[in-house]
C-alpha cells in the first residue's frame, strides 16, 4: 500500500532513514540491499514535506509514525490534484471499498486544513470544508477526539513559500490520517531541563533520532562507548532498550555534580530504567574478555573528534620523554595515580569503533554514529570509513556552519567478525587512513574541523566562503 | 557494577595471559529491583560465562545459582531459575569494593558502582 507521508520541515536528510529503519523495526520485510519505495508527488522537490511510502500494511505505517520523531503525519491518501475540481475527480474515483468503512454513521469525525507556506483564515478553511460535500460523511463531528481524522493538505505555487522549496504548480491532498509523530517527547527530554549537562551532550531530538536508527527497543542492549554524560543512552532508555555506558572521564561518568546530578540521575529524572553499567574504560584498550561477542544489539554514540571535546586513550607520551627506560608508575602513588593520555586521533577512534562493533554486535547489529566532514565547494565524494562486516545503510548529514557539517553514519553488521575479516579490516582501514592524510595534505583544512583552538580561522575563513544557501531552508534547518 | 558487566571484563595489563575473570572484594554490595525481562535473559544467557557468574554471585553473598549452568531448555521451562539468573545478573551491585586480577594481583577499584578500568601508563 502507498501512504502518503508528510514529514516536518526539519532535519531533511534524516528524514526517509528514520521512517526506513522505523520500518523494519515494526516487521516490514525489506530485502538485504533494498530500501523502501518511495515517490515523489508530482513537480516536487526531494526536500518537500510529501513524499509517498509503500508499506506492507496500515498497522506499520501507524507504528512509524508514532514512534518518529520527524514524520508529521502518515495518511491513507483518498485523492489530490492541482485544483478542487481535479480533487473532487480524484477522490470520487477513489474506490468506496476503502472510503466508506471511515465515513459511516456510528463514527466520528474531523476535517482539519493545513497550508504550507501560507496561511488561510478561518473562513477560507471553512469554505473549503464545504467544498468537500460530495463525500458522504454520515457520521457525527467531534474536534476533540474523533474516530477519524481527515486532512485537506494544500501547498502552493509561490515563489516565497515560508522556507519550503518551491513547486511548479499547486497541488491538493485530501487523506485519512493513520498516525502522526508524538514530539511532546522532545519539550519534556529536552535539554534545558536536564539535571546533568556537559558541553556536548546530544540534543533530545537528535538523540531521539539516533536511537531511531539504531532500532532501540524493549530487550535490546544499547552501548555507548563515550557516553559522557548519557543523553544518547536516556533516548534509547525511553524506547524501552536496555544501555550500557563507558567514558575515559571518570569525573564524568562517575563524580557528575554531585549525588543528584550524574549520570544516573538523568535517567532516574524520567522515571527510565538506570543503565545496565557505567564504567571507565579507554576504547582504545578495552578490558572485554577474550572470547566475548557479539553481545549489544546496538552501538550509538558521539565520539570525541575534538571538535568540541578532543579524545584521549591511555599511555601519554608526555612523562617519556627525557627518559630511556619505560615510565613506571611509582608503587606507593598507584591506588590514586591519575593515568596520564595522549592524543586520540580521529582516525585511530573511528578505527577502534568498528573494530569494537565488528567484535560485539549481533548479527544485523546497528552502529550509529557521527562522522564530521569538511564542507567541500567542489563538491567531491566524502570518503567514510569502511569495513567488511558491515554495510553502510543512511548517511545524514546535518550542516553545522558553511564550513563543515556532522554526518550521521547508520552501519548494519552483515558478516560475522572472524580473523580473516580482521585482516581485510585492516587494509580497509590502512585505505581510509592513507586517504584521510592525504586530505590534510592537500592543503585543505579539514584540520581545522577537529582542533578547536582553530575556530578563528573557521572564523575569518567562512566570510570570504561564497555561501551557496539554497532560496528555501535546507539541509540547514 | 552487576555481574554482568563482571561477566565481560577481563585485566588487559600487556602480556596477562590468565586474566578472567577478576576476583571480587567486596566492601558494599547493594541490592536494586529491576524489570524481569525473559527475551533478555535468554540472549544474554548464551553470552555468559557460567562459573565466573556463580563465583561472582557467591563474593556477593548470594548462594542460589546451581554450579553447573543447565541447559537452555530450563530457560523455557524453568521460571524459577530464569529469576535467579535474572537476580545474580542484573539485581546485585557492588557499589564499593575491588575486581582482583588472577595473574598480576592488579586491583581496579570499584567506587560509586562504577568499575574503574582504565591501565596506568606503565601497563599499556
Ligand atoms: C562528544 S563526547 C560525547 C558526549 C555524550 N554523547 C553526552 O551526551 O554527554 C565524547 C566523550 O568521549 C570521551 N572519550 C574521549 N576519549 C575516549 C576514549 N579513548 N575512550 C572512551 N571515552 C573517551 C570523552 O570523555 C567525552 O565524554
């Protein structure tokens, strides 16, 4: 079945992947290297809010979109058209197989207008309720909790379309609504009203987002290897998902601010069940047993690139120097000696991130995580990082500046990790590196995205940086 | 810490062969209800290690699991064990105390019930 799919004007690029994994969350089957079906209406732009979806049965559709956080709306559509008259055409031809179970006299229902990009008055909404008379409603109207929701969409030619992107011609939809997003979630998660915030903790709606691509849910266990101060987890908390945490700060993951204001307390605020374990760990040298795998059925996080928190991993190179012999750590400073570390290079963290979630996901495991990318005039092919047991299924991108942008990379595991893989890893991973370098050489300033103290530069860079900001919002809302 | 992260950790000292699983000492053990989730436990069960969870579960003062893990048909039929699995996984915390390494005597202390794992620069 088609549904008509009206998304919010946000977050472009994560749009289609939350419905894709939303669905195969909820039970459609999707072929290994397909995605779903979708279609444009006609003289849409791909950043529309309407797009049409096919989805095995209604009961999906409405699962999506409750549990989304970006589709507006789901609907069964009964007809469109690019004026009233082609509208009427349109849904008469509908069959009444399909219209009349909803329009009976038992029932109740409501007709709401919705413009996009313009607003009507009411009684240019009620005129064109009464247009709609050639469909015989027998049931009784209730606007507050009506059996039937039914929505006359309309969106316009204009020019100025309040940030939407222009159509060619007008065009009108006339559905039944089978679900819609429950973004009350969003006011009360957000992060304004968190007891514990650190500098970068996920913004709820990203976060939300996150644990959507990741398929969090009820007996599924979610691991966050840096999960400083847990927003990541509390979304996956929310969807019922079990979570596990680790962080190399043990001020963060264990102290917080004080008895009340940790990282438990965040979950506790919200009455969602406390992560399995917190721990302080180094994802660069992890203490799992030998033998272990295969163990969390999904790994989300926002690893520490340096854009806004640098990583670090054990073993500084600081106290060597100077020194011949290998630095020990005298024995009576051990039970307090803070561990000194050095520098964790994006290369390095992403390499150790795969290789973690080769080793411990399920298979058909997910990895969602962020991926900062220069933002290229030329528009050349970013690389990704890769490895064999997983295929890359959505990448979105999020624009942070008119310099560079943070990319949401969603991986399914879709071979077992095994010693051969291992090795094809590697070459992989050499690839990437080789690559990554030979773009820091090329006198781009991809660096620049990582080090923090360059922020000047970004600075003084992004004004002589011709900004190619499309006429609508894109990409940057 | 519950013993299902004590199920997963092992020293990673360079050069520990007989590194699993960490002794405990416990100084404070506490207990915490948590939601009995059966599909859960069934997955997890395949990823145990059964004796260093029966030790583990013993240093915490609870005695119930049998030495030997049954077979996965017990997990279907049995609730009663399914429960005790359920409880020595994920109930009981040690909220202070250390996780001993077998080898090396290494202690990684536990404290506010979070594991502190991370190697000193000389064990890298
Ligand atoms: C971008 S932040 C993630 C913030 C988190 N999403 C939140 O909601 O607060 C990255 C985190 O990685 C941690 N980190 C840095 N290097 C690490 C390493 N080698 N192993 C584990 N964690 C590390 C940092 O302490 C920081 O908390």
């Amino acid at each position: 079945m088609w549904f008509l799919c009206v998304f919010y004007h946000r977050l472009l690029d994560f749009r289609k992947p939350e419905v894709e994994a939303l669905a195969e969350l909820f039970g459609e089957e999707i072929a290994d290297n397909e995605s779903l079906q979708w279609r444009l209406p006609e003289h849409h732009h791909n950043d529309t809010p309407f797009h049409f979806v096919q989805l095995s049965s209604e009961e999906i559709a409405q699962n999506i979109a409750k549990r989304s956080i970006l589709v507006k709306g789901m609907y069964e559509l009964w007809g469109e058209g690019t004026c009233y008259e082609e509208l009427k055409d349109s849904i008469q031809s509908y069959p009444d197989s399909r219209k009349l179970p909803f329009l009976s006299s038992g029932s109740t229902f409501r007709i709401s207008v919705e413009t996009f990009g313009k607003a009507l008055t009411f009684d240019e909404q009620k005129d064109r309720i009464n247009s709609l008379t050639y469909i015989p409603f027998e049931g009784r109207v209730n606007l507050k909790n009506p059996d039937h929701n039914f929505f006359l969409m309309e969106m316009d030619e204009s020019e100025e379309n309040n940030g939407l992107p222009p159509i060619v011609q007008r065009r009108i939809f006339f559905g039944r609504e089978v679900g819609f997003a429950d973004r009350k979630l969003l006011p009360t998660f957000q992060l304004k009203s968190r007891t514990y915030l650190g500098p970068t903790a996920m913004d709820a709606e990203m976060a939300f987002l996150m644990a959507n691509q990741a398929k969090a849910t009820s007996g599924k266990l979610v691991y966050d290897p840096f999960v400083g101060t847990g927003s990541i987890l509390v979304s996956a908390a929310r969807f019922g998902a079990m979570t596990m945490g680790a962080d190399i700060d043990i001020r963060v993951v264990r102290d917080g601010r004080g008895p009340d204001c940790n990282v438990w307390s965040n979950f506790k605020q919200y009455g969602l069940p406390m992560p399995v374990a917190l721990l302080r760990m180094d994802n660069n040298l992890p203490p799992w047993r030998s033998g272990l795998k295969e163990i969390f059925d999904a790994i989300i996080c926002d690893p520490p690139y340096g854009v806004r928190a640098g990583g670090r991993k054990s073993g500084g190179r600081k106290i060597l120097r100077g020194t011949v012999d290998p630095y020990t750590v005298p024995d009576d400073k051990r039970t307090d000696h803070i561990p000194s570390t050095g520098a964790y290079s994006l290369v390095e963290c992403v390499h150790d991130l795969l290789h973690l979630a080769a080793r411990m996901l399920v298979m058909k495991g997910r990895l969602v995580f962020f991926f900062p990318v220069l933002r290229d005039e030329n528009g050349s092919e970013v690389k990704f990082p890769e490895h064999p047991c997983f295929r890359l299924v959505a990448v979105s991108e999020q624009i942070l500046s008119s310099r560079y942008s943070r990319v949401l990379l969603t991986m399914v595991k879709v071979e077992p990790y095994s010693e051969e893989v291992e090795e094809a890893a590697r070459l992989m991973h050499l690839e990437f590196r080789e690559n990554h370098l030979k773009w820091l050489e090329d006198g781009n300033i991809h660096s620049s995205v990582f080090k923090p103290s360059d922020s000047s530069q970004i600075h003084a860079d992004s004004k002589t940086f011709k900004d190619p900001k499309p006429k609508y919002r894109g990409k940057y809302v | 810490m519950r013993l299902i992260v004590h199920n997963m950790m092992s020293c990673n000292i360079k050069g520990v062969v007989n590194n699993f699983p960490l002794r405990i000492e416990a100084e404070k053990v506490i207990e915490k209800e948590v939601d009995f989730n059966p599909d859960f436990l069934r997955h997890m069960f395949a990823k145990i290690e059964w004796k260093a969870l029966v030790d583990g579960a013993r240093s915490l003062g609870y005695t119930e699991l049998p030495d030997h893990a049954p077979d996965t048909a017990a997990l279907e039929s049995d609730e009663s064990f399914l429960r005790q699995f359920h409880h020595a996984l994920l109930e009981l915390h040690l909220e202070e105390g250390s996780l001993v390494c077998p080898e090396t005597g290494r202690k990684f202390s536990v404290n506010k019930g979070i594991p502190n794992m991370l190697l000193h620069e000389d064990e890298v």
